[in-house]
C-alpha cells in the first residue's frame, strides 16, 4: 500500500509517521521542503522516502510525483484550499486514492456555544464562521475559514472519496505549540481572568489516541466518504485543577498570556469514531495523569 504523507515533522504527525513506518505492508512517501538535516535524517532511518519539494511548486512536484500512484494521502498540512488543488490535480489522472484531510473543530462554530454538545449532523447546520471572532484571534479565524474552504472543495467533488477529521485542540507531552504547557500551567485565579466557571466544560484530543485513530484508518478499507469528530469526553474545569493541582503538588509555573489556550464548554460528540471504529479513548484522568508525570513539568 502505498501512502503519501504531508505533514510529518512535527508533534502527532510526527509520532503518526514512526508508527505507520513499523508496518512493511506500507511504502511511504513524504513531501518535505527538507530545510532541517534532522528531519531528513529522521526519514531515512524511518525508511520513508523523501519528495523534496515546497508542495506550493505545481512544475516541480509534477516532476516529481510523474508515474507515482497511491492509495492513501495523509494531509496533515493543508492551509489553504490551493494546497489540495494541487495535488489532487496531479495526482487523481493516474489513480483514486483515500484522501484523509486533517481538519480542525474551528471550521466550523459560528456563535459562543454555552454547553451544547456538537454531533457532527451539526455541522452542517452551520452557516458560517463570521461570530467566531468572538472566540478566537483574527488569525484563527482566518485558520478555520481556510480549512472549511477545504472541507466543502472536498465534500462537493463526487470523485473523491475523502475522510474528513474534525479534530479538537490536540494536546500531549511534546506540544510544540506550547497548549498544553499552558493548560497544565493553569490554577483557578488564573481562569477567572477569562470569565471561566468550575462547572464549564474543557474537551481536547489527546495526541495518543489521536495516532491510534489514525492508525486505524490506514488499516480499514473506506467503502464510502465521511465525516469524524475526534476528541476525547469532556471535563468540568474544577475536576480538572482538582486533578491536575493534586499530581504536579502546586509546582506549576505562572504563564502569562491574553487568551486562554482552549475554548470552553466547545463541546463535540464523539460516539461516531467510538462505534464505527469501535474505539476506547483514553480517559481523562489517566491522560491528566500521564502528561503530569512528564519531564516538562518535573
């Protein structure tokens, strides 16, 4: 089988990559500007071939995906809806492959959700993101819009069959962009900042299950295109500071910052992927407790 991969240099891509990388059934390719000798390196001891190139570059990706088939394309990297088009151009002449695009829970929350539990018929309810200013900065508005743009491209193009991954904030012990530092590094005081309640509600991916997910899908034959939330079950924020303050004994650090790194009471349902894919997400304690033992806070 052989599986295109954008998007592997960072947190769960990353750990998605040395994972699938194990399995002999897959040939790997992965498109990689390959800027970092360390991640070339990386590659080559994974045994993933490596397509040098800016995946912007239509002339040269051309080049160098010529005679190339897949069954698979992992897009863990797409931005901007000219990304995919790209690519699907080139690569859909010679074969029909499952394109799995990695999606967000912003594309698609346009009003201050106070406690809703989203199913992903609601979705489709939405009519916009316009109110999501009132959530999230200007650029992650611009984020989100972006990748609905995909998301619609892909849903309306009958020749694709897609699997679409709405993915709550994804956390772990090796969070490059610093979320769950933040959250962990979080006491009351703290939240009251930001209007926060102890009977509000938090909800996020955890990164290990988020790989296992993944993992799953490149195992299971796709018969038609869908549509998964992936998030693991909510929280109160007082059971969370309850737990978390009782693991790290008050040793948190004091973090500054103008917005909170995660939305509250942004609720998704996730009994989808835990029917079709008959999956067990790991439960909040056990992951509260994981990421407390980790280095970062010891």
């Amino acid at each position: 089988m052989n599986i295109l991969f954008l998007g592997g240099n960072r947190f769960f891509g990353k750990k998605l990559l040395k994972k699938i990388s194990k399995e002999k059934k897959y040939k790997i390719f992965i498109i990689n500007r390959g800027n970092r000798k360390i991640d070339i390196d990386i590659l080559k001891k994974l045994n993933v071939r490596l397509i040098k190139c800016d995946r912007k570059d239509e002339t040269k990706l051309r080049r160098k995906l010529k005679n190339l088939k897949f069954d698979i394309i992992f897009d863990n990297c797409a931005y901007h809806l000219n990304d995919i088009k790209i690519l699907i151009n080139l690569i859909y002449k010679n074969c029909n492959p499952t394109y799995i695009f990695s999606s967000t829970v912003m594309s698609y929350l346009n009003i201050y959700l106070k406690k809703k539990r989203l199913d992903e018929n609601d979705w489709f309810k939405a009519k916009s993101t316009k109110n999501m200013i009132k959530i999230y900065k200007t650029g992650e508005l611009k984020y989100a819009k972006n990748k609905r743009k995909i998301e619609n491209f892909l849903i309306k193009n009958k020749k694709i069959k897609y699997i679409i991954l709405r993915i709550h904030n994804v956390i772990g012990k090796f969070d490059f962009s610093n979320k769950t530092l933040k959250l962990f590094n979080t006491n009351f005081d703290q939240l009251k900042n930001y209007n926060f309640k102890g009977e509000d509600l938090l909800q996020f991916t955890y990164d290990e299950d988020l790989v296992k997910i993944l993992s799953k899908f490149f195992n299971k034959e796709q018969s038609h295109s869908d549509i998964y939330n992936i998030c693991n079950d909510p929280i109160k924020v007082k059971h969370f500071l309850r737990k978390k303050d009782k693991l790290l004994k008050n040793k948190i650090m004091n973090i500054n910052d103008k917005k909170f790194p995660f939305p509250r009471n942004v609720i998704m349902a996730n009994h989808k992927i835990k029917k079709k894919l008959n999956f067990k997400f790991t439960p909040t304690n056990e992951i509260i407790y994981r990421i407390s033992k980790s280095s970062e806070f010891k």
